[in-house]
C-alpha cells in the first residue's frame, strides 16, 4: 500500500544493569494528500488520500524517510486558528506539492500548473489569487499564521519541493517569529521550485518577510520565487533575509518585495547566491538601505545575478541595486546592475560603506539612476575600499541639487581601486545653482584617495556650468589617474583647491596642465559594444597613440596583477600596456582566468582536495583551462546522496559511498553541493560491553578495579576479560550474559570471565550472596555509620536514566509472576507541569514534568521518550525519599522490610521545546524494570500521549512576571497546584 523504501535506526536505551544495543528497520511511508481526502483517508495511495486535517496530523507523527505527495489545493497549519501553529519540517521528511492527483512518479508533477499552496490565512478571508494564495502582503486580511513553515536542526536530507508558502503575518506569538513565510533555526534543508508570497515580517531586527534563514542555518534553495513579501522594522528583508547563515540560493527570482531591504539581507556568514534575478524590489522603511540586495557583513558570493528596476523610497537611503554595509567583503563578478534608483539618496547601482571591502569584477552598471542625489552607478562613502576591475559604467545619472558623480561617486576617505573599467555616457545634471552638475564619470571628494588605472572615460557630461565632465577632483582630494583615457567628456578633468592629484601615462583631450607621459593626440576611440568578453568596450585601433603607452612603473603589486588584463579578461602580452581599459591585439588571446570552485556539502560524509580534509564550505580557484578533483566519501552508515555542479545532477554519484569527482578543462565557476544520506544498517565496527554488580564483591578490568556500572567497547572480533572478586564472607550468586546464566561461576569467590570474538554487545549481571561457610561481620549498623545492605538480599544497582533522545529498549511481556505492576500515571491531570523561558535562549522553553508512582516492587530501571522537543534536551530522573532512586533503593528496602509499605517514587522530566511547538508536545513513551525482571516493560499510553497543554501547572515566580510570553499564552493549563515532596515512610 505505501510505497517501497527502508528507514533504519540505531536504537540505544541506556539500562540501570544493562545497555541493549541493535538496530531495528521500518519501511519509509509515502502519504499521499489531497485538499478533501478520499476512501480510507489513510494516505496509502490517491484514492485513499489524507485530507487537510490528516496532512496535519501525519506530518507532526512523521519519521525520517516519510515522503508526503501533496495535490493541488490550500493547506493551513491550524484547523483551530491557532496563529501560533505552523507545517515543521523534519529532519528526514520529504515533502513534495504540485501534484495532480493521479501522477505515480516525481517528475510527472507540475508545481507551476498544480499549485499546492501552504497559507497562513485560517480565515480563508485573505484576497487571494485564482490558485488561493495571497500575492502580496497587503493582500492579508484578519488574523494569520504567525509563520507559515518553520524547520530546526534539519540537513538537506528534510525536503521542500514544489509549494506556495503564502499569507504568513510574522508578528509576535508564543515564540519571535522572524519570517511570515519560513524560518529555518540551525537548520539547512532542501528547498526548490517553491514560491513565496504575500508574507510579513513586522517586528524584530534580523526578519525576512519570505523566508529568514537563523543562526547557523545552511539551506540549499533552487528555482524558488520570492515575490510581493514586506519587512517593515529596522534590519530587515522583505524577500530573505541570512542571519549568520551562508545558504546557497540558485536560479530563484526576488521581485516585488519591499523592506529595510527589498530582495535580501546578508548579516553574516557567507552565502553562495548564483544565476539569480532581483527586480522591482524596494528598501522603502525608516532610511532603508538596498532595495535589491543588502550585506551586512560577512563575505557573500553574487555570481551571474542581475539587479534591475531595484529602488530605494525615501529620502537618504542609499543602494538602489546593493547596499554594502561596514565589514562586508562581498564578491559580486558577472553581475548586471539595470535601471536601478536611489531616490533623493545615493548610489543607484551600488553604495559602499565604510570599512566593507567588496570586490566587484567584470559586471555591468548600466542607466542607474541618483534621484536628487549622488552616485548614479556607485557611491563609496566613508574609509570603504572597494575593488572594482573589468566594470563598465554607461548612461547612468545624478540628478538633483545634489547631481554628482553620475558614474561613480568617492567622499570621505574612501580609497577605490578602480581598475581596467569604462565610464561612458554617464551625466551629472543640475547641480548646485549657479554650478550645475559635477562629475560626470567620477566625483572625488575631500579627503577620498582613489586609484584610477587604465580606465576609458569617453561621453560623460555635466549640466550647466559645472566641471569634470570625465572626473572632477573635490578640494582635498588624492586622485592617482594612471594610463587612462579621457576623451569627448566636455571639460575632461576638473580639479578644485588643495587637490592632490598623481597624473601619469594618459590621454586627455585638450590637456595642458602637465603631467608624466601625458598627452593631448586623438586616440581614435571607436563607440561603445561588445569587443568580446562579458562587458561592452571601447576599441583601440592599430595606429592609436593609447597603444603601448602605458606604464606599471610605481602600480602596487595587486594593481600590477590587475593590469595584466584588460577589461575584456584578454592578457596584455606586450611589455608596455595600452592605455586605457582596452589593449589592441592582432589575435585576441583570453587569460587563463581563475574560476571559482565551491563545495558545499552535509553532515555524514566528508570530502578530500589534494588529498587532505576541508571543511564545508570549501572554495578554490583553478585557472581557465586547468582542472581540480574531489574525493567525497560518506561516513559508515552513509551514501552520497546527490552531488549537483551548478544545479545539474551528477547521476552516477548517487548511492555510491565514495566518489571522485573529477573538473577538466574549467571554462567557468562551479558550484558543487553534496548530500549525505543514511544507508541500509551497517554492522557496528565496535560493541559496548557494560558490567553491573551488587555490594559484596568488585570487578577488575586490565588488571586494575573499576566502579558498577562499569562500560567498555570491544572492536568487532576482539576479546576482553573481568576478574569478578567476592568480598569475604560472599560468593559469586549469579553471573548472566545478555540474560543467560554462566552457570560455572556461582559459588566461587573468584572467576575470570573471558569473552573471545565479540561479535554483539554483551550485558553482564553479577551478584554476589552471604557465603554460607563464612558468613560476614553482624551487619548490624554502628551508631553513626551507614546502614550497610541487608546481607540476605543484594542491595539494587544505580538507575540511571537512558541518554537523552536515544530511541527506548524493545519492550516485553515477561512480568514477574509475583510482580504487582506498579502505579505510573498515564492522565495528564496526575502530572504537574512547570514552563519557563530557557535563560539566553530566545523562543526556547524549559519545562519540567512531575508525578509520583507506586510501586510494591523496587524500580531498577526507568526512561522516557518525548515528541516535538528539542533534540538531545530530554532528562529522566527517578527519585525515591528525596534522593535518586540508586542512592535510596537500600535504605527503602530496610524499611519496606519492616513495614511493608508501597515505595514512592518520584519522576521528573526536564528539556526544552521551541515555544511554537509547545502546545503539540507530550509524552509518547514511557518504559520501566523491576527488579528480578530481566525483561523492558512500557506503559501503555493513549494514541495522543500526555500532552503538557493538558498537565496541572505549577506555577513559579518566573511565570507570574509580566509577558511571560508562551508559557503564560495559551498553554490551557489546569487549576495551579504544586507537587509535594515525595517521602519514604520508616518503620522504626
């Protein structure tokens, strides 16, 4: 009935006398879904299909491998409008949309003509489009999902493929909701042809409207759109927004989105964003800044992107295309910056900003407009270094009072390296009256310090009386000028007082104020096209006074490296270079151009370069024509579960536990990402061997005494031995391995127990019993010392509880005969439950659960397992007078002895769980052992488990403060009381 796969597991319950080690399988689920269901509504195939309501519920039971097939419709996260809810993705969990309703493979699926859509709109009152999504945001209506989908912890082995995640509000619930559409904590999924829309982000810094990728988070994103979502407060995107995240987003559209940034915001890390499309976004809220794309910091890679009809709204803010904050270091290399606006700001195409260094290589800056302001193609403002090389700059504007720089705009101790480029067409209009405009190619301000070599000016302009139409040098400027052209600008070079200005090797029309190998002669410039290479040029001819006129006497090394091409990438082979950013040759040869090469891949496997480890993200250069390897290997327990180089699949990887992949011949970047998935059950290469045992004798390891309950590992096919030591006056009684008596050690003081060939893990069980021959001392305790243990009865051994979220033990039915079951309570209201913010975690609770249980016979062993908490929190502790059960257990067994009274055992559970998961959180499971019971035993529980929104409240100081937040909100809780103390009645 459901579709064929594996799913396996490595289950470990840690035993008060024994560890249980195996590996159990179950088959992977494939559910399919439709908006009304049908048949059986058990999601085994389309006829039976799981509704809404059954789409919900599935998802929170799921497990790894489940697959759900999901067909054309509407689907909200609340059935109940409950804001707070939301669709989590899992780890392992694979959800796919586009689905017809009749399709038996993956790729005969059509998201983009079936639209399953996964709304925020409980209400159903949001105006929606013809397919039932909200398009933009001001198209939401009442009260919506706080966010949409949200996913933790998750690898790329957790899947989002194929939906409309729409109508997400983003304000504040139980949790901080950074994201309207999905938010991603430390989580790194797999998320492709999806479409978000019609989201918000309203409230807290670090917020993006579609999607907000949190703290860590690494998510792979392909053929996604990100359309009409709104950020409005301070620090956040309307489309995504990365915090301290390096996702890799490729092929995905961002248009019509608006906020502090319009497109995208990068605070950290260092995402990979390639062949994508940012259009007709808007950073337009409270002196918003890059209205396609704004970095923070952290070192982002913007490869073959286009930024077009980007703005900013509002007065002073600055970046129409991109903003470069303080302390990034972005790359942005073959890149087109369009139509871009900064009104009444600066930098239509891009504004850099003090201290960033971003590097900005063969891209196009073209009919970008500063509205009133400066800067139409670049602004850099304060102590920014940019590096800009192989760049184009054509019919850009500054318009306005302000009109400078229609090209490129320097102030304030900036100090651009500005290298192989051309400044064509670009106009600084109007202008300071009675002045006009200034700087028609590039406006140096005071105390600015830029480096400009081999660069072609040609057709800049200023309006009215203004100056520079190819650059004009502000007072207190240091302008170095080196082999460039400046030709048919109006007035070529203007320099105001106090101008500190390095002139050498150039062409400048009409020039006669000096400077080194500087000349006035024609240098017969042909229009503006495409020369070859990936931006437009001005050609040289053969007999123009620019050719091997040049010089490198004095150029910095870096300088140095990047004249040695021209702006097309072609290599300068003559000793001297041509002036300006074009180098005439019979027969053009392109540079061995170095070409980035991104690996990315997922926990379970890892990957060589040269034979030695790097760590993910790994990125290299290889030059044009040169190749490179990679030697990928999953980890045991893995296989390679996709390799993609720039999107495409490498088919024959897949499944394969090492794989080299080999580049020939590199003409191009390349990005390569790598998932691991869990293979079938491997052998385990080692077996945990623990040792228990009771008062009255001691057990030696390699010769020297080791504690109860002692543990060890055995490599596969290897051999151990113990030395098993009764005290005098005891003898061995019993001596068990995995439950079966080794039967010619009891009644010896001593024995050597060898295991040869370990080929599973091994529990061993020793207690030691009075000697009949030599009986001990009077067991009687002395006033003032500790009662020693009843020498008739082995006291019981320590209970520790199961290491947190490992999967529980198998259960059995094997009780006792004379075993009264013990009294565990399975009704919420027997439970006290106390919440409270975790310190130093934001939208993260701590929760501690409490009951009692009584018991006639001691509890040796006792663990618990718990849904939607956060992984690896989850404690088990079992107490018995006020003390852990192991330190208790001999003193309660003197006094049942004596009055023969029920032991009662207190239980608390204590971990944590994200506040939007809060009220889907119960008990699932709960297991125990008596002693004497060699056997695991579980309760049984309802369907649902014992859910914590249903537990009493213990109400704690902490939860009576003011917005206490989602422990005060919602939870549903029950009359306020507090769990007394549990006691051991004595006998005396």
């Amino acid at each position: 009935m459901y579709e064929k796969g594996r799913r396996s597991g490595l289950c470990v319950g840690v035993l008060l006398l024994s560890l249980l080690v195996f590996s159990a399988s179950a088959e992977a689920r494939t559910y399919h879904v439709t908006q009304n269901g049908g048949g059986d509504k058990g999601g085994g195939d389309w006829s039976n299909a799981l509704d809404e309501g059954g789409f919900r519920n599935k998802l929170k039971e799921s497990e790894a491998d489940d697959v759900f097939w999901v067909a054309r419709g509407i689907y909200r996260p609340s059935g109940e409008k409950d804001r707070n809810a939301s669709f989590i993705l899992k780890e392992g969990v694979k959800l796919y949309g586009g689905f017809k309703g009749d399709e038996t493979s993956l790729e005969s699926r059509r998201p983009e003509v079936d639209v399953t859509v996964l709304t925020g709109d409980l209400d159903g009152d949001d105006k929606r489009d013809g397919n039932g999504a909200t398009p933009k945001a001001e198209d939401i209506v009442g009260e919506n999902s706080y966010t949409v989908v949200r996913s933790s912890g998750c690898t790329a082995a957790a899947v989002l493929d194929g939906f409309t995640v729409c109508g997400g509000i983003g304000e504040e619930g139980k949790v901080k909701n950074y994201a309207g559409g999905m938010h991603n904590v430390k989580s790194s999924p797999t998320i492709t042809r999806c479409v978000f829309s019609g989201n918000k982000a309203v409230r807290y810094m670090g917020s993006g409207g579609g999607m907000c990728n949190d703290n860590g988070s690494n998510p792979v994103i392909s053929h996604c759109t990100f359309s009409g979502n709104v950020s409005l407060p301070v620090s956040c995107a309307g489309g995504m927004c990365n915090s301290y995240s390096s996702p890799t987003v490729t092929r995905c559209t961002f248009s019509g989105n608006s906020g502090y940034a319009g497109g995208m915001l990068n605070d950290g890390g260092n995402p990979v964003i390639t062949h994508c499309v940012f259009s007709e976004n808007e950073a337009g809220s409270g002196r918003a800044h890059g209205g396609g794309m704004h970095n923070a910091s952290g070192k982002p890679v913007i490869f073959h992107c286009s930024f077009s009809g980007n703005r900013t709204a509002i007065a002073f803010s600055s970046g129409g295309g991109m903003y470069n904050a303080e302390k990034s270091e972005a790359v942005v290399t073959y890149c087109t910056f369009s139509k871009n606006e900064a009104i009444k700001g600066y930098g239509g195409g891009m504004y850099n900003k003090g201290t960033s260094r971003p590097t900005i290589a063969y891209c196009t800056f073209s009919e970008n407009d500063a509205g009133d302001g400066s800067g139409g193609g670049m602004y850099n403002d304060d102590r920014s270094t940019p590096t800009v090389s192989c760049c184009v700059f054509s019919g850009n504007k500054a318009n306005g009072a302000n009109g400078k720089g229609g090209g490129m705009f320097n102030q304030g101790r900036s100090e651009p390296t500005v290298v192989n480029c051309t400044f064509s067409g670009n106009s600084a209009e109007e202008g300071e009256a009675p002045y006009g405009g200034l700087g028609g190619g590039v406006y140096n301000k005071e105390n600015s310090k830029p480096a400009i070599v081999n660069c072609t000016f040609f057709g800049n302009r200023v309006s009215g009386k203004g100056g520079g139409g190819g650059i004009y040098n502000g007072e207190r400027s240091s302008p170095s000028v080196i082999n460039c052209i400046l030709w048919n600008n109006g007035t070529e070079m203007t320099d105001a007082n106090h101008v500190n200005l390095t002139l050498k090797n150039c062409v400048i029309q009409g020039w006669t104020e000096g400077g080194a190998g500087v000349t006035s002669a024609d240098p017969k410039l042909e229009g503006l096209k495409d020369n070859g290479g990936p931006t437009q040029t001005h050609a040289l001819p053969s007999g123009s006074i620019a050719v091997n006129a040049g010089t490198l006497e004095g150029l910095p090394a870096n300088i140095r490296d990047l004249v040695s091409v021209d702006q097309r990438g072609y290599k300068r082979t003559d000793a001297k270079p041509d002036i300006g950013a074009y180098e005439f040759m019979q027969q053009p040869v392109p540079v061995p151009t170095k070409f980035a090469v991104q690996v990315s891949w997922n926990a379970g496997g890892s990957v060589k370069h040269k034979g030695a480890a790097v760590t993910s993200p790994f990125k290299t250069e290889v030059a044009s024509g040169d190749g490179l390897t990679f030697d990928i290997t999953a980890n045991p327990g893995f296989v390679i579960g996709t390799l993609t180089d720039n999107g495409s699949d490498v088919k024959d990887a897949a499944g394969k536990s090492g794989y080299r992949y080999a580049l020939d011949n590199v003409t191009a970047a390349h990005t390569l990402l790598v998932t691991f998935r869990a293979s079938a059950p491997v052998v385990p290469m080692k077996f945990i061997v623990q040792v228990s045992w009771n008062a009255g004798g001691s057990v030696k390891h390699k010769g020297a005494a080791v504690i109860s309950p002692f543990k060890t590992e055995v490599a596969s096919g290897d051999s151990l031995a113990f030395d098993v030591t009764a005290n005098p006056g005891f003898v061995i009684g019993t001596l068990t391995d995995n439950g079966s008596d080794v039967n010619d050690a009891a009644g010896k003081s001593g024995y050597r127990y060898a295991l040869d060939n370990v080929t599973a893990a091994h529990t061993l069980l020793v207690s030691f019993k009075t000697s009949a021959s030599n009986p001990p001392e009077s067991s009687d305790p002395k006033p003032n010392e500790p009662q020693k243990p009843d020498p008739e009865k082995p006291a019981p051994s320590p209970s520790p509880s199961p290491a947190p979220n490992q999967p529980l033990p198998p259960e059995s039915s094997d009780v006792p005969p004379s075993a009264t079951l013990p009294d565990i309570p399975i009704s919420p209201e027997r439970w006290v439950a106390e919440v409270v913010p975790e310190s130093g975690k934001p939208g993260t609770l701590r929760f501690t659960l409490t009951t009692s249980i009584e018991a006639q016979q001691p509890i040796t062993f006792f663990s618990s397992r718990m849904r939607d908490i956060v992984e690896g929190t989850l404690r088990t502790e079992l107490s018995l007078g006020g003390q852990k059960a192991s330190l208790a257990l001999a003193v309660a067994e003197s006094d049942a002895a004596l009055g023969g009274s029920p032991r009662r055992y207190g239980l608390k559970l204590t971990g944590n769980v994200l506040e939007g998961n809060l009220s889907n959180t119960a008990i699932t499971a709960l297991q125990y052992r008596l002693e004497g019971d060699s056997k695991i035993h579980s309760v049984s529980l309802p369907e649902a488990g014992i859910p914590i929104s249903k537990m009493q409240r213990n109400q704690s100081p902490q939860q009576n403060k003011s917005g206490g937040g989602g422990c005060e909100a919602g939870l549903g809780f029950s009359a306020l009381i507090a769990l007394s103390a549990f006691v051991i009645r004595r006998g005396r």
